[in-house]
C-alpha cells in the first residue's frame, strides 16, 4: 500500500506502508521472515526485507554451519542444497596439548555467498517481498509508527528489525552502537596446500588457541571449504577483548606467524578483516517498534559462532512480533526477557561466562572448549 502524507514542507510525499521492516537479508534477517511465514502468513504478507547489496553478495564469515541449524531447516522445511565440506573431525589447540572431537558429519562449512543466497532464494519462493540494493539511513516517530528513510524511498511501518550485522546502522540510530563489544578478525582464503592444509582431505577444523599466551583473546582458525568445487582453506584470526583492562595483543603479528607455518606470505594489506559483535548483559535489544537480532544483537565471545545463532533470533523475534500484533504493544519492554529465556540467550550466557574464563586464564583452553563441544 502506497500512502500520501503531508511533509513539514507541505509537499505531499508518497509513503511505502507495511507493518514490518527487516533491514538485512542475511541469515539472521530472512530466518525472522521464514518463521514470521511459518507462524503467522498474514503477518509476513505484511512484512518488506531491504538489503544493501543485490545477491549473490559476499559476506566474511568461516562458514560453520553447525549447532542446532539442521533442527531450524527442519522445522522451517528448508532444503540447504549448496556446495560444503562436511566436517568429521575437530581439532582443538594449546600451546603443545591436542583435544580431538570424532564426529561423522559434525557441521558443514559452506561459502556464505552461496548459503545466503540459497535461503534468500527460499524464502522469495514462498512470498518474502524484498528490496536489494536498498539501504537503511534513519527513521523518526510518528506516533504509534515509524518513518524509515532507506537510499531510495520512505517507509510507515509499525515494526523495524535491525538485521543488518555487527555494525548495523540500525543500532546506531537507536542509539546502542557500544563499539567496545566489538572483536575484530582477519581472514585470508587460499587454495589448499598440500602437505601444510591437511583440512580437506582429513575433513577437519582446526581451532588454536595458543594465542592466548601471547595476549590473545580469542583464536587462530584454518576451515576447509569449496570454492568452485576446487579445495580452498579459510585462515583467520579473532580477538574478543572480553577482558578491556587487559593489553591489546598484535594480531596482526601472531596471524603473520601463523601463516609463514603454513607457507603463506601474503602482504598484509591482501588481507580481508570484518568486526565480529558479541553480546553483553548490558545491552539493550530493543526499545519501543525496534528489534535487533543477529550480530546486530550480538553473538557469542567464546568462539563468534553465529549461523546457527542467526537462525535462532529469528524465531525469537518472531514470537516478540506475533505477541506485539497480537495485543498492539510496541513496546518491546519484555524483549530481552524472551531473549534470557530462549535457546539463543541462555546459549550466549553460558559461552560467555566460558569465555571469561578462558580468555582471563582461570581455566585450561581445552577444557573451557570440551564444555562447549561436549554439551552442545
């Protein structure tokens, strides 16, 4: 539907109106539109995505596909038929102590250019209404609704989901940016290189977290994956800072090291680098018409996993959306209590309690690492 309004000005200006706004189609985005499609079709009818880039875009991410998502693609009957590398073994690293996890078809790694485009794809069949090449810049009240202003048009709406990743404007313009909570990783994507790359053939990851001795809070990673059906490695680096006190390691030095050890000696300025936002008790996840989900949210400061946790906000915000319709409350005051309650909080809490742990030196890597992969 297409309103006419009175602008301050009073020019009349054609308005855009829909209940609900997801700005982001990445996986956290279009899963808050598959289950708002599963649970409420009317609603979702009712409901427009936005997307900065037009697909297949890329997107920086190792690609792990694991934890409860099969259980999501199965309850969203959603049939993820992209090139991966199924993983049987995971390999985890201290210093010169091994923990191994023997597990046929443990997760996939996927190429997420490819594994977004496929839900995207999806969820167009069934009836999402989307926008590519589209991007949010700002909103203001209007009574009990919003205007949002995108790159090309304006939008009534009643309901806006901030989908759009770590660094997401969304969250900016509600004004809960915190740029602290922000880890900042590096990745490279090389063909593999026997013998260095074992990965593929062994159908393993390798997470190291021998870094921490050197300051590190967080990992060094090396993740087989497809790359036109061809074995490609992914290396990266993160560091979640979960502990501000404490002096900043030289990533950029320990990732370099790492890699000579695998024959890589890529200049430094061919490296790719994207923040990673992890989720703290004092954040704030939504205020009065507006959700955020995702890394908008923010995720996990263990190990940044954040498929499967995008896939799980959705269903959280749908349950908040639907209750919203439902009794024509706005507010989203009782969010972040969904949020603690729900599979995706109580799973954040508890790595990020571990992480605490880890990251500050009070318990062993591995051990910290077997709590995670053991029990989930």
């Amino acid at each position: 539907m297409i309103l006419i309004i009175k602008s301050n000005e009073n020019n009349q200006k054609q308005i855009n109106d829909y209940d609900i706004m997801i700005v982001g189609g990445g996986p956290a985005g279009i899963s808050t539109w598959l289950h708002l499609n599963k649970y409420d079709p009317d609603l979702a009818s009712r409901c427009i995505l936005i997307e900065k880039e037009k697909y297949p875009r890329d997107k920086l991410c190792g690609g792990a596909v694991g934890g409860w998502s099969d259980n999501v693609f199965k309850n969203l009957d959603l049939n993820i038929n992209v090139p991966s590398v199924w993983i049987d073994k995971v390999e985890i690293q201290y210093l010169d102590k091994f923990f191994y996890l023997n597990n046929p078809r443990y997760f996939r790694i996927v190429k997420r250019k490819e594994f977004d485009y496929n839900l995207v794809k999806q969820a167009i069949k069934r009836g999402l209404q989307i926008k590519e090449n589209e991007q949010f810049l700002d909103f203001f009240r209007n009574n009990k609704h919003l205007i949002v202003k995108t790159s090309k048009q304006e939008y009534r709406i009643k309901t806006l989901v901030g989908a759009d990743g770590a660094c997401s404007n969304v969250r900016k313009k509600i004004g809960h940016y915190q740029s602290q909570n922000l880890a900042p990783a590096i990745e490279i994507f090389e063909p593999a290189n026997s013998p260095f790359d074992t990965e593929f053939q062994e159908k393993k990851v390798v997470f190291d977290f021998s870094p921490i001795k050197l300051g590190l809070q967080g990992y060094v990673w090396h993740f087989p994956y497809l790359e036109d059906n061809k074995p490609y490695m992914n290396h990266g680096i993160g560091d979640f800072r979960v502990n501000k006190s404490n002096k900043i390691a030289d990533m950029k030095l320990i990732f370099k090291n790492e890699l000579k050890k695998r024959n890589i000696n890529r200049v430094i300025n061919s490296w790719s680098s994207q923040p990673i936002r992890w989720y703290s008790k004092d954040d704030i996840l939504s205020q009065s018409n507006i959700l955020l989900v995702g890394d908008a949210a923010g995720i996990d400061p263990a190990t940044g996993g954040g498929i499967h946790l995008a896939l799980s906000y959705g269903d959280l915000a749908t349950q908040a959306i639907i209750s919203a319709f439902k009794y024509n409350n706005f507010l989203y005051n009782d969010y972040i209590e969904r949020f603690q309650n729900h599979l995706v909080g109580k799973y954040i809490k508890k790595l990020s309690f571990i992480a605490n742990e880890m990251y500050n030196q009070r318990v062993n890597p591995l051990d910290a690492v077997k709590e995670i992969f053991l029990k989930n």
